[in-house]
C-alpha cells in the first residue's frame, strides 16, 4: 500500500455534484497540487483546482482527512466538483498526470480492513449497504456495518478461548495442583456455543434471503395465465402473452417490493411432455427454479375442462391460483381447489384483469415474505460464506465433545472452530478469498 490511489466515488453521468477520492502517503501532494494548499483536516473548503500546468479545471469543495483518522486510516482527500464528465475527466486525467494510480474495485475498502479499520464481515456491511434496495437490506446492512456479526464472533470466540484453555491445564499440567474435573468443565461452555452456532447458521438463511430477494415461482400447464398475472403484477410488459401454448420457453425473473423486502417474481415455461428440444430444456430449468424458490404459485386456467396433473415441486404452504374467474368455470377449477386440499395449498380464484384481485395477492405475498423473513432482529450471518464457516465450527466443536479421553485432539478441534471463526472477521483468509470479496465492490468504494 505504497502507493496513492484515486477514482470517482460517484456514478458515472450528468449530475449536480460529483465526488473524487484520493487515498495513500501522496495524496497530500494531490491536494497541494490541485488546490494550492491542504486544508484544515475535516473542514469543507472551496478552492479553485488547477492541473500541474496551471490550467484551471474546477471551482470545488476540497476536503483533507489525515490519516489514521480516514476512511482507509491512510491520509485522504476528496474533491467535491461539478458532476459534469468534462470535469470529473479533468480532474481524474490531473490526477494521473501527478502518478497516482486508477483504485481497484473494493480498494478504499480494502485498505480500511488491513489498516483494522473494518474487519471482513464489516466490509461486506459496506458492499451491502451500497446494493440495498429495499428497507429491510438497508436494515440488515447497517447492523452488519456497525458490527452485529462481528461482535458475535467476539463473544464465541472468548467462550472458545475460555474452553481451550481448560483442555490445555489438563493436558500440560496433569501432576500439578489443577481440579480433576477442569477438563469436563469446558464441555458445558461448548454445548452452548453449538447450540448459538447452529441458531447462527439456521439463520444466515434468511439473511441471504433479504440480500438475494425472496423467489416465487409461476408454475403451471401452458396457457394457464402465468405471463398475464406476472406482467399484472410487474406493471409492465415484462413477458410476451400469446394464445400459442409453449411462447415462454426461458425463466422471467422480476424484482419487485414487498412489505419491504425485496423479491424475485419468475414467470416460468408451461409444464408438459414435449417432444420440442427447446421447450424441453424451458421446462426442465422452469422444474428447478420452481425446486429452489420460496414459494410456488400453482396456476390452473379455472375456464377450462382439462385437469393438468399437480406439479411433483409443489410444497405444503404454496399456493393455488385459479385464474380467468371472470370467464365461464371448467372442470378444472373444481379439479384443482380439490388437488390444493389434498397438497395442503391455499387456493384462490383471481383474474389477473381485476384490480382487487391483484391488490390482494400482492398483500397475500407480502405476508407470506414477511413471515418468511422478519425476525425480532436481523440475523446476524447474512452470507452462505459465513454459514459455512459458522457450520464448520459447530461441527468441530461436536468433535471435541466426542473426545471423551483425548483430550490433546478435543483441544485441536478446539483450535480449528476458532480458526473457523476468525475466517468470519478476516483475521485469517487467504489472499484468493479476500481478492473475490472485495472485486465486487464498486470503484472508488
């Protein structure tokens, strides 16, 4: 980290403002170069920026943030100008001009961890924060931000430590004045850290989840009215809807709001035999999206008398929408309120042509994703990484209460679930996975 990197902190384009950072042991140069002289450190201040040549580029606000008390813990700057690209250009271009090099998506980030500014979990707070969409992410970003995750591991962490250290007096110290039973006190500490684990990792789920979008899948026979109500409910033309059975043949994903989380709304092929090789490939992804989604919406055509069999993805809990109720009944309405009672499904007749009908399926939806995913608080592992990790560890420490006699490997198992741990915050991490997390953050973040 020797040497000073810049980039545009804000979206490229026309804007009223636009913001330029500068970070590393030159940026002070940069300031005095562009702006004649540093500010006061925290003070906004206008200045008239000139490039090396003297060329006058912009009237800005500069700011100074000596280090270790920045962003990145190193010395900073910022450069507020007009967010014309003329500007920004001339500004990045002067920049360049003076040797400070392009940042690297995460890079700002990046040096605020390996100047323990932010510890990994944190880092990733901030990379969610900035692709929050919806109230909940926001929510669940900031508490990852201000170090739920991280304080968590903390606490683990020292029970682990209190536990090793029981194992360890034990093993080195069996002739000395140490209780007899210092060993067997360490196994109650670890049966309640496996069961916070386990509660920790069970619930890294529905943090994914709120980061990801809630899946809900439209299932159903050809022509049932799957693209008509995704559009309905997309207020857009989103999907082609024609009479010819078979149009969708690819997965329609949508993003929508609901109650404040976001979700993934998937129109999907019809289902049915096909001897069509494109059809057949539409209908098995539409079988595997509808396998990993959160909630399947069954869709039969209420105006027909063809009784399509019940899809085998189907789960107790989805539910059976009965469309076209504002044409004349089939045998397959009938049919299908049937084959939801049996499955355990709610069913309802709708026409994606009523308002009332949409009102209330979306607020059907958006209770079903509110039980799905709110909580007292927001889960604290929001990753299938630190899942992973937090599995790992509760398995190790499973082991360590399998060692009744052993107790040199209990103690390594021990080790190893801290270790586990410490892969959460950062504390160890091998440069391959550090470099994956932080590419995909945005330049100048």
């Amino acid at each position: 980290m020797n040497d000073t990197i810049f980039a545009p902190a804000t979206a490229a384009g026309r804007a009223a403002v636009a913001v330029v950072r500068v970070s590393g042991p030159r940026a002070d140069i940069a300031v005095k170069t562009l702006a004649g002289e540093v500010p006061q450190p925290r003070r906004a201040t206008l200045r008239r920026l000139r490039d090396a040549a003297g060329v006058v580029l912009d009237q800005a606000l500069v700011l100074w943030f000596p280090g270790p008390r920045s962003y990145t813990g190193e010395d900073c700057a910022e450069f507020h100008v007009h967010g014309g690209t003329a500007v920004v250009n001339a500004v990045v271009h002067a920049l360049a001009a003076l040797g400070l090099r392009l940042a690297e998506p995460g890079e700002f980030t990046r040096r605020a961890f390996e100047n323990g500014h932010l510890d990994l979990a944190q880092a990733e707070g901030v990379a969610d924060l900035i692709d929050a969409e919806t109230e909940q992410q926001r929510r669940q970003a900031l508490e990852q931000l201000s170090g739920r995750l991280s304080n968590a591991q903390a606490r683990w962490r020292e029970g682990l430590t209190d536990a090793l250290a029981m194992f360890e007096a034990a093993v080195d110290f069996p002739d000395e004045e140490v209780p007899a039973d210092v060993a067997a006190r360490a196994k109650p500490i670890l049966v309640r850290l496996i069961d916070e684990l386990d509660a920790a990792a069970a619930d890294a789920e529905r943090g994914e989840r709120v980061r990801e979008g809630f899946r809900i899948a439209l299932i159903g026979a050809p022509n049932a009215g799957k693209s008509t109500l995704l559009n309905a409910l997309a207020g857009r033309d989103a999907a082609i809807v024609t009479a010819t059975p078979g149009t969708t043949r690819d997965i329609i994903e949508v993003p929508m709001v609901l109650a404040g989380y976001k979700a993934l709304l998937a129109d999907t092929a019809g289902l049915r035999e096909t001897g069509d090789e494109i059809e057949a490939e539409g209908v098995r992804r539409a079988r595997a999206w509808a396998a990993g989604a959160d909630l399947r919406l069954w869709l039969v055509d209420g105006a027909s008398d063809e009784t399509p069999g019940a899809p085998m993805e189907l789960r107790p809990g989805d539910l059976c929408l009965i469309t076209k109720r504002d044409k004349a009944g089939g045998a397959a309405g009938a049919w299908a309120a049937q084959q939801a009672k049996r499955l355990g499904l709610s069913a309802a007749e709708i026409t994606a042509k009523g308002d009332s009908d949409l009102t209330w399926l979306l607020q059907t939806l958006g209770e079903r994703v509110v039980d799905a995913l709110s909580g007292g608080e927001p889960p604290a592992a929001t990753r299938l990484r630190h899942q992973e990790l937090l599995s790992e560890a509760a398995d190790r420490l499973r082991q360590a209460l399998a060692e009744d006699e052993a107790l040199e490997l209990a103690a390594e198992d021990v080790r190893l679930a801290a270790r586990a741990l410490d892969r959460i915050t950062g504390r160890i991490d091998p440069e391959a996975v550090l470099g994956k997390i932080f590419s995909t953050f945005c330049i100048g973040k």
